[in-house]
C-alpha cells in the first residue's frame, strides 16, 4: 500500500536511503550530460583567453601529443626538459625569426603584449606550451611552426628548467635594443639610429616656409609650453622605431601644434618626414625626426636634465666670479631673508632644464621681494644669461647657487676677502701684484709656483696684507696642493675674472686686435690708447703717463712676453670692480674708440 510518491530516492552512492544524495558516481542521466557540457566547453576554450591558441580541451590528442610529452631522437622535449643548440638549429631559428620579424612590421603587431598574458609577475619566463600558444595567436595563426622549427627556439630561448625568455625573442624580431645608456660600447643596429632617418626635400616655396616659419614656431612652441615631442607618441610606437601611421600622428601630434599650424603647414609636416618602409609603403611619418629637428637649435630641448651640472654647480677648485655691486645687493637680501629660489623658479621651468625667460626671471624676483631693484633685475638676468641659448634665457640655477651660497663657506670667505684686498693693491696698480709674486719667489726654492704654509703666513704681512684665522683656512682650503699653497694662482684670483656680461663688452671693444688664437696687438692698441678714460686715472690712483704700462705689466702678470685675451680681461677685472656696470661700459668703449 506504499506509493511510488512516498518511496525514498534511490542513491547511486550506498549511502542511506534518507532521501539526501551523497557523494559518489553520478547517476547515468547526469553523467551523459555532463560528458556533454564538457566537451563544447573544450571546443568553445579552443578561443577563449585561457587557451588562446585552440590547444586546450577540445584540441585533438595528436596534437597535445605534439607540444607536452613526445621524444625527438632521445631527447625530451617536455617543458622541463633541455635542448641542445646547434649549428642547424640556430640557423632555422633565425629563419624563423626574420619571418616574424616581416609578420610584426607589416601589421605593426606588439609582440611582447601577446606574451605578458602569461607573466603577471613580468619575470620574463613562460613555460614552452605558453610560448606556442602566445606566439601562434600573435600571428594570427598564419605561421605553423614546423617541430623543426619549435625545438629550434626551445634550443635557442629556454632556461635550464626549460622555461622559455619570451622577451628576448620578441626583442630580436622586434629589433628593440634595450639598456643602450647602461652598454655605451654595444652596437646600435643602423635602423634604430636616429640620424638615418631621411626628410624628404620639399618644393623651393614649403621649404623655405619650412625654415622661416613653421620650424621656429615649433620651437618656440615647445619651449613656452615645456613638453618633449616625442614622448607624445610613444603610446603608438610599441616597438620604439621612431615611426607611427599618418593617423597616429595626427592623433599624438600636441594640441598647441594643432591650434598654431594651418592645414597647409600639417600637409608639410606629412611630406617632409614621411617615411618609405622596405616594402615601399609610405603610410609611415618619422615622429623621432620631428623631435630632433625641433630639439637641436635648443639644447634644453635635447637633454631632459638641461646643462651638465658642471656648467651650472659651484665648483670649489674653479675660479672665484668677482661680484658686481648689484649681485652683492641681491645676496645680501637673499641671505637676510633666507630665501630658496629654485622652487619658484621651478614653476616656470616645466623640463627642469634650468633655464628660464627673461621675463620670467624678472617675475619670479619680483616674488621674491627682490621688486625694488626695478629695471636692475634686467641688468640681472644679462648677466647670468645662457651663451646655449639662441634667446639668452637665464641660467636660474647658476644664479640661485651664487646667492644662496652661506656666508661661512669656504667661497663666500674668498669672495670678501678679494674683494677687501683688490680695494688695498687698487691704489698700488699692477706693481703690487708684481712685488708681491716676487716676495712669494723669493720663498719658492723649487720655482714651482709653491710655497709652505708657514712661509705664506710669513709673506702676507710682509707685503702689508693682514688676514684672519678664518681666512687663512679657507686660502689653504681652496690654493693647498699637496701640503703646500700654490701662490701664482692666488694672486690670479686677486687680479679677478669678469663675469659673462662684461667679457662680453671687453671682447667687442678690443676685437680690432684680437687675433684668432686669443692673442692681443699691444702695439696697434698703443697707437689708439687713450689714458683719460683709464679707470684708475679717473680716480686719480695713477697718472695718464702710467696707464697704458700699468695695463701691459696687468696683462703679463708672470712677463712671459706673451698678451692674451684672458690676461686682458683679467685685468680689468682688477682696476674695475668698483664700478657700477653703466661706468665700467663707458670706460671699456672709449679707451680704444
């Protein structure tokens, strides 16, 4: 009396008959279906992500035979085995690989991208059944790789574990050179360097309109807004040949370039940096070329980093600048106030090139509280104006090193301390910088132009200069060679330098006799001296009849016979840094006129 509803469920399992089934064989119904299910889900996963190449599980056993466990001629080709490379080997694997390299370069194809699926981690290993499956959907299945072939790159990329450098096979079909700036001796394959790609001649009428206006628009562009061309495209270039399409480069080209050209100047950026390929396309346009043409009138534009630090950091065993009235002002100021000027400075210097406009200079002095000195901060900026730039923008760091300099350190104490004794031997003229080379002589017993520490302090007061404890430690600090002080190049740095601004004026108004080699005509400048505009006849320290054999012992400090331009300069570095630089212009152009 017991109906079929009320039976207990019958369980495949020999579980209890509770109704509940348990874990076991399933029943035949199911298990037919689920035979089922999962072999569409093979064959669907022939395409999917996780077996992008179509050898998952529905791919035929033949061909999982081919890739996992077979033998070639007793040697094991699973993915932890090793494959010995040999000279037929390498010579089918770099078949092999020109044949991808044409398949990349043709469709423009990033091939590591393919690869990077299977390396979250990025350390440049998969296993060999990966490498297959990410080369063959690389190429569109439009290369099959014979076995020959595959062991062929076994031999060639694998590990000792058997795992394959995927990155050093996308690199060799690819062409990339990596770590060049690490390698300076390794050789550049000749279509990675720059400098091979053509530009293509232009009509008479664009190239000259390329060269008057289109260029320096361009590169006024780029350093107003302070971005580098190329790193705009390289979200196109994956294989970083220096090529994108015609439609990438409009695409990446900068939106300023877009807003300032007109159509006619785009179609003239197309024809002159369009690039012919080896198979005779011409969809190609040389965005690396673009970039140097429009980099290399401006060196700020060229290094990320601006100047070498050599040309803009304090050197201590360099020559001590002989400040101005108005540097020593703005100093002043600065330390007083404890100002850090590269910050400010920073704002307007996008590259970090460390430069800056002239007008931007003045502004950001003006920040700085430095707007009193008015129409001195352009004299300001002339001065420490950058001779790499064609518009002689400022070089800020140079400045902001000299006037954030503290005033204990060793440069600070020299500047004073020159600047004290060029005032004392002013009134002497270059006889006292003779007497005293020749009281430090008579102490030089090897004629070396050195002396000992003890015979230097001797000296000093002889010669009527008193110095400090202080002083005296930084003397040693910057002039000590080798336990001994260097007495020749002292009294050099008591003649002085000129700073840029008054070389400048000095060589433009003695360049009637200046020679090429730097040498000077003392004879044809005698003929057309004039003593009355002489510095220090002006102020009464020496007579007219004195100026010009006072100039002649100035410039041969050592009376070698020899009269060169850096002697000259030296030399009115000496008998002119009181003066402001209105007088120091007027004295310099009418002494020669």
């Amino acid at each position: 009396g017991v109906g079929p509803a009320s039976r207990p469920r019958r369980c495949f399992s020999g579980g209890e008959q509770d109704g509940r089934q348990k874990p076991g064989r399933l029943r035949p119904r199911e298990e037919r279906h689920s035979r089922r299910l999962h072999a569409s889900a093979g064959t669907r996963a022939g395409t999917t992500a996780a077996d992008p190449a179509g050898r998952g599980f529905g791919a035929p056993d033949s061909h999982r035979a081919r890739t996992t466990g077979r033998r070639v001629r007793g040697v094991e080709t699973m993915d932890t085995g090793t494959i010995e490379l040999t000279e037929r080997m390498a010579q089918v694997a770099e078949a092999l690989e020109a044949k991808v390299h044409r398949y990349v370069t043709e469709n423009r194809v990033r091939l590591e991208s393919f690869f990077f699926a299977y390396d979250r981690l990025r350390h440049r290993h998969i296993t060999r059944a990966q490498f297959l499956r990410a080369l063959n959907v690389s190429l569109n299945s439009s290369l099959i790789l014979s076995r020959e072939e595959e062991l062929a790159l076994f031999a060639k990329y694998s590990r000792d574990d058997g795992m394959i450098n995927y990155l050093a096979f996308s690199d060799n079909c690819t062409k990339i050179q990596r770590g060049l700036e690490t390698r300076p001796l390794d050789h550049v394959f000749e279509e990675q360097m720059v400098d091979n790609h053509p530009r293509n001649h232009l009509p008479p009428k664009d190239e000259k309109h390329f060269h008057e206006v289109l260029m320096p628009k361009l590169q006024q562009i780029a350093r107003e807004q302070g971005f580098v061309i190329k790193m705009n495209f390289f979200d196109f270039d994956g294989n970083r040949n220096g090529c994108v399409t015609k439609g990438q480069f409009m695409r990446a080209l900068p939106d300023k370039y877009q807003i300032a050209c007109s159509p006619y100047e785009i179609d003239i950026l197309w024809e002159r940096y369009r690039q012919f390929d080896r198979y005779g396309k011409s969809n190609d346009v040389c965005y690396h070329a673009l970039h140097k043409d429009v980099s290399e009138m401006d060196p700020a534009l060229t290094l990320p980093d601006g100047l070498k630090d050599a040309d803009y950091r304090v050197d201590k065993k360099g020559r001590i600048p002989v400040l101005s009235e108005l540097e020593r002002r703005v100093r002043r100021v600065a330390r007083d106030r404890g100002l850090l000027m590269i910050p400010f400075f920073d704002d307007f210097d996008k590259l970090h090139t460390g430069f800056v406009t002239p007008n931007n200079f003045t502004r950001v002095c003006c920040t700085l509280g430095l707007d009193h000195f008015g129409k001195e901060l352009i004299e300001l900026s002339h001065i420490y104006a950058s001779v790499h730039h064609r518009d002689h923008w400022v070089n800020y760091r140079a400045f902001a090193a000299e006037m954030e300099t503290p005033a204990t350190s060793v440069r600070s104490v020299l500047q004073d301390l020159f600047d004290r004794l060029r005032r004392e031997f002013g009134a002497r003229g270059s006889a006292g910088l003779h007497g005293l080379l020749a009281a430090f002589g008579r102490s030089d017993r090897g004629g070396g132009g050195c002396v000992s520490l003890q015979d230097f302090k001797r000296v000093l007061p002889q010669c009527g200069v008193g110095v400090s404890d202080r002083e005296m430690d930084a003397l040693f600090s910057h002039f000590g060679k080798r336990g001994e002080v260097d007495y020749a190049a002292f009294v050099r740095e008591l003649r002085g330098c000129l700073n840029k601004l008054r070389e400048a004026l000095v060589r433009e108004a003695f360049a009637d006799f200046t020679s090429e080699v730097g040498g000077i005509d003392m004879r044809a400048l005698q003929q057309r001296f004039r003593p009355e505009h002489h510095p220090k006849v002006m102020d009464g320290s020496i007579s007219a009849g004195e100026a010009f054999s006072d100039m002649v012992e100035g410039v041969d400090l050592e009376r070698t016979g020899q009269f060169t331009f850096d002697g000259l300069s030296d030399y009115w570095s000496f008998v002119t840094s009181s003066l402001t630089q209105a007088q120091f212009e007027r004295c310099v152009r009418s002494i020669a006129a």
